[in-house]
C-alpha cells in the first residue's frame, strides 16, 4: 500500500448508451456533454473524476440533481461499472474483483444507505437491520442480537417488531443507517441518506451522525444536493457539475475561495451567519506561535471573551459585537485552541 | 384468388410424416415421462373420492379461512362445495377438483421459474412472449391432436392441454411482478454482497408474491374453462357432464354441471385470491 488514502478514485468517466468509446473519444477532444448527446445519443454521467478520500473523514460530495453524484456513489461499491478508470480501496483496484472478491467487499468493508431507504417492506425492523448479516450465513441469535445492538445505538429500542410502513421516514432511515453499520464496515456510503426527511428530522439525523461517527471513525461518503447540510457534516467537500468536479476542499475552501462561479453562485444563497463555523476562520494557536517566532500573544489585542469551535457565526456574533478584536476559542474539552478574530469574520460574512 | 407461391400439400405432408415419426421414437419414452402425473392425479382423485364428503368440506373451508382469516369466506365456501354435491354432482366435482390441483401445481412448477428466468433475460424474454401469444391463441385441438397420438385419449393430454393454455398469464404476471420490485431495495441487497440466489428468494419473490398469486388465481381460472374441452379427450368430471349434456341435448344436464364449475370457481378464486392479498398486507399498510 503506497498512498495514505482510504479511497482514491481516478480518472473515472462513466458514458450511459450504446456506443461509451466513441463518447469517451469526443470528450477528451474537448466536446460538450450536451454537444455528445446531440451527436451519438450517449449520456456523459461522469467526466473524468478523480479524488481521494482520507480514512476517518466524512468526505461530501454535493451536486445538484443531474450531476452525477448518485452515479459516482455507485461506483465505490460497483454498484455501477465505469466506462473507464479505477477504483482503489486500501490499496486493490475494485474493478478487478472477481465476482467471489466482489461480494466479499460488499460483505465486509463497505456498508450503503439509501435515499428511500431500500428497506424490505415486508421484513420486520429486525430483520431488515439483520440482512447484511443473514447474507454472509450469520446464525439467526447472533444476527439478531447485534441488529439490536445497533438498532439501540440509532435510538430504535422498542420497535423491532414493527414493519418499516409502520414507522416514519426518519425511523426507517435509522433502520437503513443501523443496517448498514450492523455490518461493521470500514466505509459508509450515503446517498442523499437525509434528503428525504423533513428539516427538523434532518438536522437531528445529521447530528446523530456527527455524534455515531466520533465514536466509530469510519470513512464516510456523503451525497447530498444541500450545501447547508455539506458544510454541517463534511470534513471535506467536493462539488460536482454535469459530472465534473469543480472544486475540492474544505467548507472554508468552498465558503471563502469558491473555483468558479458555479460555485459562487451555489454558496450564494446560503445563509453564512448560519453555515460558517468558528472552526473555518480559526487562527490556530500553535501556528502563530511558530510563525512569528515569539509567544502567542503577538501584535494583535489580547482577546476577550470565549468560544467553542464548531459554533456557527450566529451564535457568537452577539460576543463578537463586543469585542473590537478577537475572541479566544476553545475546543470541546475546554482547551484553548486558537482565536477567531472579528476582522477575519466581517471579511468572511461580505465576501 | 391469391397466387399459389408453394403447395399447401407438400407442407402439410412433411409436418404430418415429421409428427408420426416422433410419435414412433418418443411415444414410450414421453408416456414414462409424464405417467408421475398422471399417478399424481389419480392419488388426489381417490383421496378425495374416498374421503367422506364433510371432511372434504371441512378441509377446503379451513384452507379458505387460513388463507384470509376470515370467517364469512370460509362459511361460503363450505356453502359452494355442499351446492356442488346437492347438484347430484359430488363425484365429477372431485374428479374435477383433483384435475384442477394438478394443473395448478404443474403450472406453477413450470410458469414461475419460466417468469424468474424471463425477468431475468432480455433475450429470453424477447423470445417468450411470441411463444406465449401463440399458446393463449393457438386454438387448443391444434396441439391436443398430436397429444392424442402421443399419449391415446386420457388424462395425460388432459392435463398437458389444460396447462399449455392455462400458464401463459402466470409466466407473464411472474416476470412483471419480479420487474416491478423496486430498484432501490434490490441495489440495497446487492450492496450488502447478496448473491442472485439470495436476493432471489429473500427480495425479488417475497415482494413479486403478490403477482405471482394473482397470475395463479388466473391460471386457475383459464384452466376450469378447459375442462370441456379436456373431457372431450377422456378427462372425467364436471367437462364431461357438459359434454354429454350437450350430445344428448340434454340442457338441463348441462346446465348443472357448468353451475358447479362456477362453483369450483367461486372456490379457487376466493382461495388464492386470499393469498394474494395476505401476501399484500406488509407491502402496503401505513398506519
């Protein structure tokens, strides 16, 4: 194994119709997706698309409908065959599975959670959440106690007997979300998982992700058409157009230095008091210190008041109006660990 | 007139000698391969003539309440089944009711995996269906004269005729039922390593069910509409009491009897319909 990343995916093009060569052939001659559907009926559904993907992260990729995302999803589990490029996970090329290798990382390393759910509706909750298990042979005890103990983990204690019609869309994706980690898999796919809950179900579902995931530190593929819900969960975001990739980076990278202005149009309409966090902004502690060669505490004021860094811009705002430099921050257990400084904020909110 | 392109004769000719030649080197054999069904009747025939008539009641009126949990079916049934007997025509509904199960058992035994594996190839499929068009189409003397000279009149033709003509609707509601399973739920199993076997029978049949009963209940239903015909070839029963009715001109006798293959409709029907439905009841509830 040579690279660091979980997942790298290169130079992935993915043609829809009869004749993927001839496609291929015109697109990297610089034609238009729309120019190649016009002139030999294929669709283009990914253009060249090449990332990587850090163990232990929740990596987002976020695009309107049409661009591609659900498409590149699939192609992580092979659930959808690339016209061409590869598909690398700790190191072997996914594509060359053989039918056998295939089904044995589908069982084991990676686990998928879909939009409507893709429960069996007519399996008990149990059941559902048992299926991966059921599929490799698991005996029916063992299988059934660890879909329980997932299913607790999911907050689903008590309705294990119920049929998925029985529960609402944000319990039946918690059935899906429990199903897919009752597996244990290194990888969790997500394709627009929340999408199809309403706002207040989504943010709590959002927020039991981000808590599930500090305890399991899986490597998280997350699709979704929400730039807020991008910029809540992701640790990095990539952002796809007519099955380009257009930007890669951070929710400040996006946020604060957009590629195009696709980009810029799409964070345009995001409310940023809401969206950017302390986190983006944040003046590292170490980093002045090694920078300017002598203590922290350097040219700037010595700042007043305190707080957290994953806070939104709306929720310090009324302690920034105080202060007319910088506020220091703190991490989760109260450690000091930079400083949010009001011009960087101003500067980020009128961009 | 319409020009005379080849002759009529010469091709008749042919597909006759074609046909007597197959009926000299495989009439043995294929008379071995099909004699099981032909015990397979017979067993159900005798077990249902030699049990009383109330147990016999009793037994169809209970498979109606375990298929719909409800009462008022089964007391409807039992109704059907005793009018049948009061008609004077207990003994040719049994024969009847013995021919039905068998061809409802060798059509779903041949109809369903013949649908999976439409549902599952294109290519087969393309080649199905024109097959299947000319077995509901193709009038069914067509195809019994050749059974006549492979298996002499009897039962076998019988039930061979009765089954060509009553399977089409089940292949067809088979491979629709398995097509309309949604795709989400099959990329689910499919993401989670199951193989085709188990998604087979732990997604794509399970949520297929209800189809798949309905193309039973209507395989049933074509193949009661055959038993005239198939007492023409030397099926006993209800068919035959039609027939002779309609020899003698004696329409009463016939009337009858066609009354108790409603009947015995009535009671297939409501029977598998109930299971279709209680296949449903998990597929389509909210509460």
């Amino acid at each position: 194994m040579s690279s660091n990343y979980k997942i790298e995916i290169k130079n992935i093009y993915k043609v829809f119709g009869a004749d993927p060569s001839a496609a291929i052939a015109k697109i990297k001659g610089g034609a238009s997706k729309s120019e190649i559907l016009k002139q030999t009926g294929n669709v283009v559904g990914l253009n060249d698309v090449s990332m990587a993907i850090e163990a232990g992260h929740i990596h987002v990729i976020m695009g309107l409908s049409g661009s591609g995302k659900s498409t590149l999803i699939r192609h992580f589990n092979r659930l959808i065959e690339p016209t061409s490029g590869q598909v690398i996970v700790d190191g072997q090329d996914v594509l060359k599975f053989s039918k056998k290798e295939l089904e044995h990382y589908r069982r084991n390393k990676v686990s998928m959670v879909f939009q409507r759910f893709g429960l069996c509706p007519h399996e008990t909750v149990l059941a559902n959440a048992a299926f991966g298990l059921k599929v490799q042979g698991v005996p029916r005890a063992e299988r059934e106690e660890k879909a329980r103990y997932w299913l607790e983990q999911v907050g689903l204690a008590g309705v294990e007997k119920h049929y998925p019609r029985q529960l609402s869309g944000g319990m039946q994706q918690r059935v899906g979300l429990a199903r897919a980690l009752v597996n244990d898999p290194d990888i969790l796919l997500m394709d627009e998982a929340f999408s199809a809950l309403d706002p207040l179900i989504k943010s709590e579902m959002q927020d039991q992700l981000l808590q599930l995931q500090k305890k399991l530190n899986k490597t998280i593929v997350f699709i979704t058409h929400d730039l807020d819900e991008a910029l809540k969960i992701g640790d990095r975001i990539a952002i796809l157009k007519d099955g380009e990739l257009v930007q890669q980076g951070t929710a400040s990278d996006i946020l604060m230095r957009p590629a195009d202005d696709y980009v810029k149009d799409f964070i345009g309409g995001v409310n940023r008091y809401k969206a950017i966090r302390v986190s983006h902004l944040l003046r590292k502690v170490p980093l002045a210190m090694v920078k300017g060669g002598e203590t922290f505490a350097d040219a700037r004021p010595a700042p007043t008041g305190t707080v957290r860094v994953n806070q939104p811009l709306e929720e310090v705002m009324p302690l920034l109006m105080g202060t007319d430099s910088s506020l220091a921050v703190h991490n989760d257990e109260g450690v000091l660990v930079g400083h949010l400084d009001k011009a960087e904020v101003m500067k980020a909110l009128y961009h | 007139m319409f020009p005379e392109m080849i002759d009529p004769r010469v091709f008749r000719g042919v597909v006759d000698d074609s046909i007597e030649q197959f009926v000299i080197q495989w009439a043995t054999s294929l008379e071995e391969f099909f004699y099981p069904f032909l015990q397979l009747l017979n067993f159900f025939e005798s077990v249902l003539l030699n049990s009383p008539w109330w147990l016999v009641v009793g037994v169809v009126s209970a498979a109606a309440y375990a298929s719909a949990r409800k009462l008022s079916l089964a007391a409807l049934i039992a109704v059907a089944m005793l009018a049948i007997g009061f008609l004077g025509l207990w003994e040719d509904g049994m024969r009847t009711l013995a021919l039905m199960l068998v061809c409802t058992l060798v059509a779903t035994a041949v109809g369903v995996p013949l649908g999976i594996l439409m549902s599952w190839s294109n290519r087969f499929r393309a080649v199905m269906l024109p097959v299947l068009d000319i077995m509901q189409t193709m009038p069914s003397f067509v195809y019994l004269i050749p059974a006549i000279m492979l298996f002499g009149p009897g039962k076998i033709p019988a039930v061979l005729a009765t089954v060509v003509y009553a399977v089409p609707p089940l292949i067809r509601l088979t491979d629709l039922g398995i097509r309309q399973v949604d795709d989400e739920i099959i990329e689910a199993a499919q993401s989670f390593g199951a193989n085709r076997m188990q998604k087979l029978f732990w997604v794509q049949i399970p949520l297929a069910l209800p189809s798949i009963m309905a193309g039973i209940n209507q395989a049933t239903m074509m193949a009661l509409s055959m038993v005239v015909i198939a007492s023409m070839i030397g099926a006993q029963g209800l068919g035959f009491q039609v027939l002779q009715g309609i020899t003698r001109l004696e329409v009463g006798r016939g009337l009858m009897a066609g009354l108790a293959i409603v009947l015995l409709a009535v009671v297939f029907d409501r029977i598998t319909q109930a299971f279709g439905k209680r296949a449903q009841a998990h597929l389509h509830t909210n509460s």
